[in-house]
C-alpha cells in the first residue's frame, strides 16, 4: 500500500485530523477519527453482533485514526489494541484518544497465537492486495470462536468508472470464499445501517472545514479528496456497496496453537500516550 494518494488519505488527513480536532475540542475526536468508515449505527451493529463486553480484547486492523476503537471503548467498555501501518495515522490515534497503537502490517501482526477476544477490520480489505494474508493472520491471533467484525466496500456490478487508487474491490462470492479458507464463518452480513446523525456529520464537516482551509492548497490534499469523491461516485451509482459483517473464527485443523511468545514477525512499538485533553 504505497500509492501516493492512499498514503494522502490514510497517513496525512489522519494527523491533519488530529490537528483540527486539538483545535476544535474533544467531542469531536470521535466522529471525525471514523472518517469515511462507519456510522454511530454501523459500529453499535458490529459491537452488538460481536457481543463485545467491559474486558473485551478488540484488535482494530487498521485501525487509522482510532475512531471505531476508541467508540467501542467508550460506549461498551471494551480494551482496544490498535494496529495501523501509517505512522501519522498511529500517533493521530495515540495523541487523540490514548489508546496502544501497534505500528504493524495485519498480514504480520505481532501478537501472540489466540491472544485476542474479537477484531475489527473496518474499510480495509479494499486497500489491500492480499486479502487472505490478512485475515489469515487475524484468525491466527483471535481465540477459537472469537468475532469479526469487518466493514468492506463489496463490487457490484462490473465498474465503469474509475476506483480510489490501490483499491481493490472483492465481489460477494470472493469475499465469502475468502472467508471461508481462511478460518471463518459468515454468520450474518448487513447493507449499511442508518446514516450518522447530524449531531455527528455536523462535526465532522466542522473539522474538514478546519482541515480545507489549512491545506487545501497541498497536493495530499488533493488526492485524497480525489480518492473520496471516486469511491463515493461508485457508491452513488451502485457500483459498489458498504457492507457489515461478522464473522467467528472456527479452530484451524492443521494449528497448533502455541503457548508461548511465538508471534509472526516484528517489534511492537507502542506511541507515546499523551492526552490529547486538555
Ligand atoms: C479506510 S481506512 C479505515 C480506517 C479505520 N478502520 C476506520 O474505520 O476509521 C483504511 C485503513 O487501513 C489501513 N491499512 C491499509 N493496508 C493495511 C494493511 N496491510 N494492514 C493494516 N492496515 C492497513 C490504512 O492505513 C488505513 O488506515
């Protein structure tokens, strides 16, 4: 994932974002760090199907600027671990909300075997070649049994227009058998559920605005709008749909799960946690 313009829209608006949100206050942390992902009704969808409690260990895949996290945290009392590869994205998401954001690639996560209650992977399948190295590797590290929450940008009909750069849209039949050989049953799938209120849209087009003015000018800027506004024309002519679904991990057959420190790859390096609050 090194298109310029997914670098723009994933690494620099998240640390613009958490420039403007300093600027304008904490409650709009938030719904400004979900951007483009999902609704306050999406996530309590995935929160609810993923029966997440106070306690639960929820990995966030790609976790961007924090948002989802950090609403599962608040709302359902839940112990967010983060792992993002941008590192703007990681600090915006460690400087807004405080939480441990793992610099890492999902398809070398660095954690151990069956460490994890529940993961969420949250508009990052489209962004990404290999899908099945990336869910392979969040069953690995989800206990037995254990939820998936994902939104996916699913392809409909065959694309007459141009995507967002770098992505790479499954079909419904790709995505389930994706899920199947890697480790997963589809329990349930829903199209997007209601949109965000306004008393939510209307902070996030407040910290856009701070944003736009701010760097309108920046050829990341630019790309990144570019980006949004393609995937939002194919959304528009239903070229592709948001979809919600969750998933259960079942036991790999030919895993043996180990006990010890064995993880797949690479240091975890934990951002400084400072308190955005001020
Ligand atoms: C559309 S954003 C969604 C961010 C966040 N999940 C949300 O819902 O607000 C996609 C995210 O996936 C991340 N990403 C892309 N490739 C990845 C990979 N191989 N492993 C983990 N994350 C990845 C990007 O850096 C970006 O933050």
């Amino acid at each position: 994932m090194t298109a310029a313009a997914m670098v723009a829209e994933f690494d620099d608006v998240a640390g613009w974002t958490a420039d403007a949100v300093e600027e304008l206050g904490v409650r709009y942390a938030i719904p400004a760090a979900c951007r483009g992902s999902a609704s306050p009704a999406a996530l309590a969808w995935l929160a609810e199907a993923c029966e997440l409690s106070a306690g639960t260990r929820l990995l966030d895949v790609g976790a961007g600027a924090g948002g989802p996290a950090a609403w599962a945290a608040e709302r359902f009392g839940v112990r967010p671990v983060l792992l993002e590869p941008m590192q703007a994205a990681g600090r915006a998401a460690a400087r807004l909300f405080g939480l441990p954001v793992i610099a890492a690639d999902g398809a070398r996560i660095p954690l151990r075997t069956g460490s994890v209650d529940a993961a969420w992977c949250l508009g990052v399948l489209c962004t990404v070649k290999d899908k099945a190295a990336l869910l392979g590797e969040i069953h690995r590290v989800l206990t037995p049994g254990a939820s998936l929450g994902l939104l996916v940008v699913v392809a409909g009909s065959p694309q007459s227009l141009p995507g967002p750069e770098g992505n790479h849209f499954p079909t419904q039949d790709e995505l389930a058998g994706l899920l199947d050989r890697t480790g997963f049953t589809l329990l349930e799938q829903t199209g997007r559920p209601d949109a965000a209120p306004l008393s939510w849209s209307r902070r996030v087009e407040q910290v856009n605005a701070v944003i736009a003015a701010r760097h309108q000018s920046a050829r990341a800027y630019t790309l990144a709008a570019r980006q949004g506004e393609r995937l939002s024309r194919l959304l528009a002519t239903g070229q592709v749909s948001m979809q919600l679904i969750h998933a259960v991990s079942r036991p790999a057959p030919n895993t043996s799960f180990d006990s010890g420190d064995g993880t797949s790859a690479g240091p975890i390096f934990e951002y400084v946690e400072p308190e955005l609050r001020s």
